[in-house]
C-alpha cells in the first residue's frame, strides 16, 4: 500500500457514510469476510488496505464492505435468494458461489478490476472511482466472469469504455457480466431497500451508462 496513493471523494456523495455508518458491526465484517472471498486473503486487506482499522470509509476494506451490504440487504426479503426471484435476492448468492478469492490491489489507479478464474482482484478504482452501487455491480460482473462468461464484442462508437477495445459485450441476451450488472442495478434502482432515493438513482445513471456504451448491439433499454 505504500506505493499506493490515492485521495478520497465526497463520501455523501458515494454512499461511504450513509453504509459506513451500518457496517461496522462484527456480525456483518464477520459475514462478508466469510462469504464474499476475503477470508485466506488476509495479506491483500493489510499494510493499509484497511484490516486493522475496518471500519474506517476512507480505506479500501471499509468501502469494500459497503458494497459487500448493498448487494447483501438491498432485497426487501433478502433472506429470498430464489434463482427464481429478481437478481437484487440472489446476485448476493451468486456473488458468493463464484467468487472464491477477493484480493485488494492498487493497479494503475484507474483499473477497477479482474476475475481469473475465481479470484477477483480489485483495484483503487473500485475503491475511489466507484460509489457503494457501482461497487456492488462490479462484484457481479466479475462474479460472472468466475462464473465462466467471457466478452465477446468490441465496445461500440462513441462508449466512454473505448470505442474498438475488446471487452463489450455482444448484446444484452449473451447475458454476459455487464448484463448482469446492468440488470442488478436496474433492480437496485427500482427496489433497492435499506438505501436512499439518491443511491437508487445513482444506480439508475450508472445503469444507463452501461447499457449504452457496454454492447455492441444496444439493448434498447433506458432505466
Ligand atoms: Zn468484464
């Protein structure tokens, strides 16, 4: 973490303190650590990424956790992880089956994140580009990665992702990893419960955002 730096946004803004305010509590550290792919990964949350000091919203493991929340309690019955019901009850589930290790990385500082196989690393952008809803909809598209779905398109004219760059997915039906955190999203935005109106509706333009500028093939949809 040394040569990592970084500085802090507006944490109104990103969730931090409206989360941070709900978990630091051991029970839920407990259950993210255990559930989520953090635990054996101990060395990646230390030496400044946040393990001594877990509760604090400013480093990575604390904003880590908010995310870790929003895609665990946002269901109104989240206790429901039905494959059956909508993906805001089981993307938690999902989450959890695919992602076997979670590991904190300072990257380039822009880089949010990387699944191989089933460890994901995450990166500063996940941590400080990112707000509590985009963190989750970054464990879902990574989930799905592990999960075995690759891209298979090349970003359209014109998306902020890179116009030509590998990395897009086809279209909405390959129901690839932005799908999946588009979808979440949308959810979120929709239903999302134990929030506020601003989070859903940060949710809602970042939903939109990917559907535009995500698929080869524009899905159609506007949140
Ligand atoms: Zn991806």
């Amino acid at each position: 973490m040394a040569t990592c730096t970084y500085s802090v946004p507006d944490k109104n803004a990103s969730g931090d303190n409206l989360y941070g305010a709900v978990i630091c509590n051991q029970a839920y550290i407990d259950y993210f650590w255990n559930a989520y792919g953090f635990q054996g990964n101990k060395n990646y949350w230390d030496d400044g990424f946040g393990w001594e000091d877990p509760c604090n919203t400013s480093k990575p493991l604390a904003r880590a956790f908010n995310g870790c929340y929003l895609l665990t309690y946002s269901a109104q019955d989240y206790q429901n992880e039905s494959w059956n019901s909508p993906i805001l009850n089981w993307g938690r589930r999902y989450v959890r089956n695919n992602i076997d290790d979670l590991r904190s990385k300072c990257g380039d500082g822009s880089a949010i994140a990387r699944a191989s196989g089933d460890t994901v690393e995450v990166y500063l952008g996940f941590f400080y580009t990112k707000d509590v809803p985009g963190r989750a909809e970054t464990l879902i598209h990574e989930a799905r990665h592990a999960g075995g779905k690759s891209h298979n398109a090349k970003f359209p004219a014109g998306s902020v992702f890179g116009a030509g760059k590998d990395g897009a997915d086809s279209s909405w039906g390959h129901e690839g990893a932005w799908m999946y955190g588009a979808l979440y999203l949308w959810w979120f935005y929709a239903a999302g419960a134990r929030t506020t109106s601003a989070m859903r509706e940060r949710a809602r333009q970042r939903g939109n955002l990917v559907i535009d500028n995500a698929f080869a093939t524009h899905p159609g949809y506007s949140i």
